[in-house]
C-alpha cells in the first residue's frame, strides 16, 4: 500500500510537471499573430495612415508608380517594405498626404496644383487608357462598390479593387458623364475629390474599433472659390461644397488649376475583423465552378473507361494469347506484340528529354504545394505578394527533385553524359524564360512601368538561381545517378525493327492536338475565371475549386498518354518516348492560347 501510495504521489508530481510546461509553452502562443494578420485597434483622434500603391489599366496591363503622375504630396516620401512578390507584381507602396482621424467626418483640400501643358497631357492619357487607383488603409485595399444583378434576379454587391482615375464625356464606360450633366463629349476629367467611407467595428472584446471596410467615391469637379489663389490652401474659401455630382466636373485637355479635396464617412459595420477580406475576394456564383468540375469529370470517366477496357479487356486478352501461343505462330501476330524488343530502344535526343522530364516535375510541385498552401489558407491576401514569393522559393527549393528525375531517367535511357545533362537541367529552360524576362524588361523599363525589375531585383534572382536552385539539381542528380535501376522486362533487340508507314490519323500533329484538346477542356472553365482575374486586377481565391482541377488535369493529362500510346504501339510505332511527353503536353499549347482569348 505504502508503495502505491508513493507511486501514485510520484504520478501525480510528473502530470503536474507535464501540465505546468504546457501551461508555459501555450502561454507566448496565446499572443502569437502572423505578420500582417494582427488586428489593430483605433481609439478616437488616432490618425490612420492611408498608403498609396499603383496606377493599373486592363488596357495596358502596364502598372505605373502613384507619383508618377502630379498628384499632392507629402514633404517626405517614404518607401514601404516590399516583399520580393509586391517588386515582381509592380507595387510601389508610399506614404501619402491625406491626414485622417479616427472618426472625425472632415472635409479638407489636399493641395493646390497648377498642372502644366505635359502634366495634363499624362492625366489625359492615363485617363484614356482606363486608369485606376490602388491605396491602402490598415492593410485593406480601396475599393469601388457595384451592384451586379445575377441570374435569379438576386442583386450582390461587389467590389472593384481600387477607383477610377477618371472619365472621357461622353464615353460608354464613363457612367459619371450620364449623370454629370456639364460633361463635354471627349473631354477627360480628373476625379479630384475622394470621399473615403471607412467602415469599422466595435466589440465589447476589445477597446477601440477595427477598421472592416474601406470604400472610395471619386468625383470630379471644377473647385472654384473667393478671393485670390494663395500658398496656404486652408486659407481658401471654396463655393463648391458642399460637393456632388451635379457641379460641373475638372477637365485635364489642357494646363490649368487643379484643387486635390477630400472628405471621410464612417460607417459602423457589423462585420467582424477576421471577415472583412470576404466582399474582396468574392467571386461569384459557386455554380459555375461546381459545372466546370462536373464538365471535367465527365471527360475524365469518358477516359477512364476508354482505358478500363484497353486494361481489362483487350490487353488482357492479347496478354492471354501472347503467352500461350508457340514460337511458330508469334510470326503471324501483329500490333504491339511484335515491338517488344523495341519499346525499351533510347529515343533520339534523349539528353533533351530527361531534362524536359526533369523541369516538368519541377514545375509541377511548385505548382501544387502553392495551390495547396493558398487552398490550407497560409497564404493570406492580407500578405501582399504572398503567393508569387512562396511560388519563386518554391521553384528554386524543387531543384532535389528535378534532379534527380532527370539523372534517373537519362540513365535509364542509357545516357553518358550525366554532367551535361544536370547542367542543362539547371540552366536551359530557366536560361530560356530568364531571357525572354529580362528583353521584356527593357520594353517595360523603356515606358516608365513600375512592373520593370530593378537592377538589385534581377541580381536577386540572379543569385537564387545560381546560389540556392542549381546546386540544388546537383545534389538531386547525384542521388538519381546513384539509385539502382530495376530490370528491363525485355531484352533491347540489337537491330531496330523498321516502322511501317501510319495513317495521316497517327501522326504527331494530330495526336497533340487530340491530347491537350481534351485535358484543356477539362479545366478550360475554371482557367477562364484565373485569366480574368490577371487582367481584370481582381483577386482570385478559390483555390479549394483550382485544387480539384488540377488533379483533375493529372487525371486527364496520364490517361489520355495511355491511350494514344496503346494506339502507337498496335501500329507497330515504338517511338513512345517523345509521344508520351507531347500528346498531353499539348495542353499547354492550349491553356497558353486560352490566356490571351
């Protein structure tokens, strides 16, 4: 009794230990936050800071720094940490002018400009390429509301990222000219006034009020007021206010005075914190999506028991009969029976093919552990740049994996060479797209575009590639080149057998095209909502849809492989290797094509 009293007094100490250092590990995770995530709490007076970013257009797709053009501007500007994402995305975040205090509803004027001939005539252009606006408070992005009416009549109310710059009188897109009555047809106008509606929240949970919200109203108009212009712009005694969209609007066609006003509204929001980024990242009826997977998974059923009865059915069968039959009567087969000494032959380039093999993979698991992130919610749009950071870090760290499927899979082809394959492995497709970058890049540096790289970015790059991604293909080749090979099934014949003449159906044109015809109509619905994303600046986030796609595509993408190589071989064509990689890498051809319809 004495003994398991003691025992029981020795457990109870050691649960009590275990327990206390629980307590002391969850105690600093209790207060933990993500970087950017952490909510902030504003008590009345505080200024909240609003930061300016871009200028973006869909007609040019050419984002340009806010300073770019002649707008007011603070007496020191300072440049806002940017990630490596935010550079490669063309932000350009800085501090702004505009003073705003936690709920005070003021109306101010900015600053006075008097624009010269070449200052309006960038106005005017960016206006009549469809320019927006892109700012930042408390971490959300402005935002322009609009009602969109959906197919069961039902209205939602959506958000455009950003404001316009301005509008053209008179144009269809230009809805503040039906409504603006002074507006002259093809005259542009600036939208010199911001109305900020900041929504916020309070809770009982904490002090202060979060901020849930952040909507800009542009209008633009022609600010006129008593006495003489002066330096001190509080000193002037505007007759424009209060301001709406039946004063007449401030044309830019030519040089001349510009006031900069804005005022706030605060809104009270019933919308927590942690779901305020839900009216940004919208994106529509979820039915559409559900039709793309539905779409796609017809064709991958439609393939799957294309193939289920070349499996079960007619291979097995040949198997059954190849088997069983005698030497004498093998020379009466045909099909895929008699290239069976030559389906293991090394393709011709095969240096080029084990590379190709080798970055695909490389490609793909960049791919699909970013989308897997972003579905999981680790990569927040809260985090700006997030998504294409982890996606350049993830192609340099996958460089084990390309190395070593291409070192396995040369020396499966018998290839000697292995230092010059792993070496082009690491520097031929990447050398090809760093290329294609860097022309673009004078193009882009040549207009003026924040999109350019700096020069600091490209040595970035330079030195991820050449420090970090190809000592990492390297170290993946060497494990590849070491692995032990498993055993041919069949001996190579020593004499290739000729290839008789295939139908015009069995060439490689037609097979490329019946191969990524399919697989890029499987995904073609779901890559429309990503395009229009890219070039209608808009967010996209439902990767938990691009994530069923995607394996849908691989689905897609092996099958149909298997099956125009089944057909190859029945016509007695043994040349698979090449075949298999083309025929369902011919979806590329096709997602690239769908990018720019």
């Amino acid at each position: 009794a004495a003994n398991l009293q003691a025992a029981v007094s020795l457990g109870g100490s050691a649960m009590r230990r275990v327990a206390l250092l629980a307590v002391l590990c969850a105690a600093p995770a209790l207060g933990f936050y993500l970087p950017g995530v952490a909510p902030k709490e504003f008590d009345d007076g505080d200024r909240v800071e609003v930061k300016v970013n871009k200028l973006t257009s869909t007609r040019t797709q050419l984002p340009y720094d806010y300073y770019s053009l002649p707008f007011c501007r603070p007496t020191d500007v300072i440049n806002a940490a940017e990630n490596l994402g935010e550079v490669l995305h063309g932000s350009v975040i800085k501090n702004s002018a505009y003073d705003i205090r936690m709920s005070e509803s003021q109306f101010k004027i900015l600053c006075r400009k008097v624009l010269t001939e070449e200052e309006a005539k960038a106005f005017s252009d960016k206006i009549k390429d469809e320019y927006r606006v892109h700012m930042i408070m408390d971490n959300l992005p402005a935002a322009t509301k609009m009602y969109r009416e959906m197919a069961d009549g039902k209205v939602v109310t959506m958000y455009d990222r950003g404001y316009a710059l301005g509008f053209v009188g008179g144009s269809d897109r230009a809805s503040a000219a039906v409504v603006n009555a002074h507006a002259k047809p093809g005259v542009p106008y600036v939208h010199n006034h911001l109305r900020f509606v900041v929504k916020f929240h309070k809770e009982e949970s904490f002090a202060g009020a979060r901020i849930v919200g952040f909507e800009v109203e542009p209008l633009s108009v022609a600010h006129k007021y008593k006495g003489e212009p002066s330096a001190d712009v509080a000193s002037l005694s505007l007759t424009t206010v209060p301001v709406g969209p039946d004063l007449p609007p401030q044309p830019v066609d030519k040089a001349g005075e510009v006031l900069f006003t804005y005022d706030v509204k605060w809104e009270h929001s019933e919308i927590r914190w942690a779901s305020r980024w839900d009216l940004y990242l919208y994106m529509g009826d979820d039915q559409v999506h559900w039709f793309s997977i539905i779409n796609s998974l017809a064709i991958v059923l439609l393939l799957t028991g294309i193939v289920a009865m070349i499996m079960m059915r007619t291979l097995r069968r040949d198997l059954n009969r190849y088997n069983e039959a005698d030497k004498e009567d093998l020379a009466e087969e045909s099909g895929w029976k008699l290239v069976h000494g030559d389906v293991f032959r090394p393709p011709p380039v095969p240096l080029l093919l084990a590379c190709s093999a080798g970055t695909g993979v490389q490609l793909f698991l960049m791919a699909f552990i970013s989308i897997l992130c972003a579905m999981l919610g680790f990569l927040s749009p809260a985090n700006r740049g997030g998504l294409l950071t982890v996606t350049v870090l993830l192609y340099v760290l996958m460089g084990i994996p390309a190395g070593y499927h291409s070192a396995y899979l040369y020396k499966c082809l018998k290839g000697a060479e292995w230092q010059k394959c792993t070496l082009m492995t690491a520097l031929f497709y990447p050398g090809v797209v760093f290329s294609a970058i860097f022309l673009l890049n004078f193009f882009i540096w040549s207009k003026g575009s924040s999109a350019a790289l700096p020069f600091g970015t490209m040595l970035a790059l330079l030195a991820m590639w050449f420090g970090i991604s190809v000592p990492l293909v390297f170290l993946g080749a060497f494990f590849g080149y070491k692995a032990k090979l498993p055993d041919a099934p069949v001996r190579t014949n020593e004499i290739p057998r000729q290839i008789p003449e295939q139908a015009w159906y069995m060439g490689l044109p037609f097979t490329m095209m019946i191969g990524g015809i399919l697989p890029f109509g499987a995904v073609f619905i779901e890559l429309f909502f990503i395009m229009t994303s890219v070039w209608q600046q808009r967010f996209y986030y439902v990767f938990g849809f691009l994530t069923l796609v995607l394996l849908i595509l691989l689905i897609t993408c092996a099958e149909i492989s298997v099956v125009l190589c089944y057909f190859q071989l029945c016509n007695e064509d043994y040349g698979w290797w090449w075949r298999s990689l083309l025929n369902s890498g011919a979806a590329g051809v096709f997602l690239l094509w769908g990018r720019f319809v």
